[in-house]
C-alpha cells in the first residue's frame, strides 16, 4: 500500500500492518459513473481517463533520485515523465520537483475541476492499461495517503491525514538534511530559504512562469555549483536516504516529526479499534439523494456517501445519548428490527451516529 521507502519506516513506527483501503481502487476507480450513471452539476464522479490524478505531487529531492535510479523496465514510463520535468527545469531546484506555478494557480481557484479537468492532469499519469501511475513505487506523501473512499469512514481518513503530515515533515526534513549533506552552495541555500519572507497564498506569476520558459538566472542561483549535474545530485540524495532508519529519521528530523510520529501511532490505534462507544447520538449528516427505499446521506466526505435504507435511518432517532445496548433494545422493540455489532460500528465510522 505504501511506497517502499515509507513502508520501511512505518514497519518500525507502528510495529503492525496498516489495514487495507479496499473501497477506494485505482485500478477500477471506484469514482467513476457506473452503468447508467451520469455527470451532474454536483460533480460527483470522476471523469475515467483523468480520476484524482488531478494533482501534481511535489517530489523531494530523494524520491526523484529513486525514481530515476529505479532500472526496472516497469517504471521506465515513470522515469520517463521525470526526466522530463527535469528538461523542462520548471520548479526544478535542489529541493526536488515543485509544481508548475500555473498549475498551483488554476488547482487552488477552479471549480468542480478535481477529477475531471483534462488540463490539470498529473504529468506522471499514463493512460495505458486503463490509467495508471507511472511512479506509483516511489509516489510521493500526498499521493500515497489520499483515498477518496475509507473502510472505516472517518476513522480511517483521521488515520491516513495524520500519516500525511508525518510524510510531509519527513520528506522536508529529509530533502534539507541532503543539501546540508551535499554541500549545496550558500548562495543558493539563501536563495532556497529567503529570509524574512513568510509563506504566501498564490498570486500574480510571471509571463516566464506561464509559458513555461525557465528564469535562467534564477535557476542558477537555485544550483551554482550543482547546475548540469541535477542527476548526479538527485542519486546523491536517493543513496544518503535509502539507508536510514526509523531512528535516523527521527535523529535528522526533530522534534516535529516525533510530534507527528505520536499522533499518528494514536491514529492508528483507533485505526485498529473496532468497540463500539457505550452511549451514542446522532451526529450531522446530509441527506443528498431520496430513492423508493433508501435515502443517501453525505457525512464526512462528499466522495463517500452511505445508501441508508428507510427503516434504518427512522431507527436513528432511538440513539439518543442513552446507553447503546439501551437504544438497541428500543429500536428492536419499536421498530423490529435488530441491528448487528458491525453496522453500528459503521454508523459510527463515518459519523451517523457520535459517542
């Protein structure tokens, strides 16, 4: 489920197997209109050949370095789409792969376009073999723990956000560690980290940004000693980081990424937990679609709705704050019918029922 190299670490991290995500399937995606589905203006599905691969991942500098140093002839497709970004020398610094400034700016100010925007689809996308991910091995965080669906609703996206805020700070942390490790230039570190600048919303960009043409001078001043050897520099980083513990993580990266680290051990224990609360209520729903039999209701996510049949949904209103095998007993005194240990769970997942 997780890229080698995440992989490894969070065997160490969490000493357990991360449950599977079976709902959301990249290989069939699960967002795509079924037979006798259509697009409407609420933009649910995805378009096919385009699915969430509407993102362009940020990679640091070492997953570049494994993605080009990666010799399997599977991923020749991936290496391929780097080594273009890389030609191409937009957002390309001793940091890794940015994303093309336009793209940041009609990502963050479109409308409906996540899923469905041709013009936004990742570079890495390969449309053969019904749409795939080129460097799907070594994607990078944000990729590796988005899922459209969960198993466990809430519970299960808390878990997986927590893990992406982990990945984040590591790969931050990491792909600095690797310029310090390399000797990246002064000049250029200064150009890197400006400082008394401040992280901004996106704004205006340059004519140069919008068509593509690299600042030459400022790309220099990103690499001095470096430029013409991004390669080499990118498999320097790729080495220094394919050895590392779970302890050389934390021992390079700080105090953040332990803070992280708790938080996601403490995710992933209710992750794992599948006990139902003594006492329950009804939590905040949105009912978005009346069927003959069903109702469908939108709690935590948009993209993963629940069918609830009527029957169910007109027993909801026995959870009332009072003990849960209480309203149980009420529900099928009331209503006749008796509702199992794992439908309750699910109820709770994703947030039809609180504690």
């Amino acid at each position: 489920m997780l890229p080698p190299l995440y992989a490894g670490w969070l065997d160490e991290l969490l000493a357990a197997p991360i449950p599977a995500e079976i709902e959301a399937t990249c290989g069939d995606c699960a967002m795509r209109p079924g037979a006798g589905d259509r697009q409407t203006d609420d933009g649910y599905f995805f378009h096919p050949e385009i699915k969430c691969c509407t993102y362009v991942p940020e990679l640091p500098n070492f997953l570049v370095g494994r993605i080009l140093g990666d010799e399997d002839a599977a991923l020749a497709d991936g290496r391929a789409t780097v080594a273009e970004r890389l030609r191409a020398g937009v957002a390309v610094t001793p940091r890794g792969l940015d994303r093309h400034p336009t793209h940041t700016l009609l990502y963050k100010n479109s409308i409906m376009a996540f899923g469905r925007s041709r013009t936004l689809r990742c570079p890495h996308y390969h449309a053969g073999e019904g749409g795939r991910c080129a460097i799907w091995r070594h994607r990078g965080a944000t990729c590796a723990t988005w899922f459209c669906k969960h198993v466990r609703g809430a519970v299960g996206r808390s878990f997986w956000q927590s893990l992406h805020q982990l990945l984040r700070a590591i790969d931050g942390g990491l792909a600095r560690w690797c310029l310090l490790e390399l000797g990246v230039d002064a000049g250029a570190l200064r150009r890197l980290f400006p400082a008394g600048e401040y992280p901004k919303a996106t704004g205006p960009i340059a004519a140069s940004d919008i068509d593509g043409v690299v600042d030459a001078a400022r790309y220099q001043g990103a690499w001095e000693s470096w430029a013409g050897r991004e390669r080499e520099f990118f498999a320097g980083c790729a080495r220094l980081v394919a050895g590392l513990s779970w302890d050389d993580v934390i021992a390079i990266c700080g105090p953040e990424v332990r803070i992280f680290a708790h938080l996601t051990r403490e995710a992933y224990a209710k992750l794992v937990t599948i006990e139902i609360p003594p006492a329950l209520r009804v939590g905040a729903f949105e009912i978005v679609q009346m069927g003959a039999k069903s109702c469908r209701v939108c709690s935590y996510s948009s993209f993963d709705p629940l069918d609830l049949p009527f029957a169910l949904f007109d027993a909801l209103r026995h959870f009332d704050g009072r003990p849960t095998d209480a309203a149980l007993r009420a529900i099928a005194a009331a209503e006749g019918i008796e509702l199992d240990a794992s439908l309750v769970r699910k109820l709770v997942d994703f947030g039809i029922l609180t504690p």
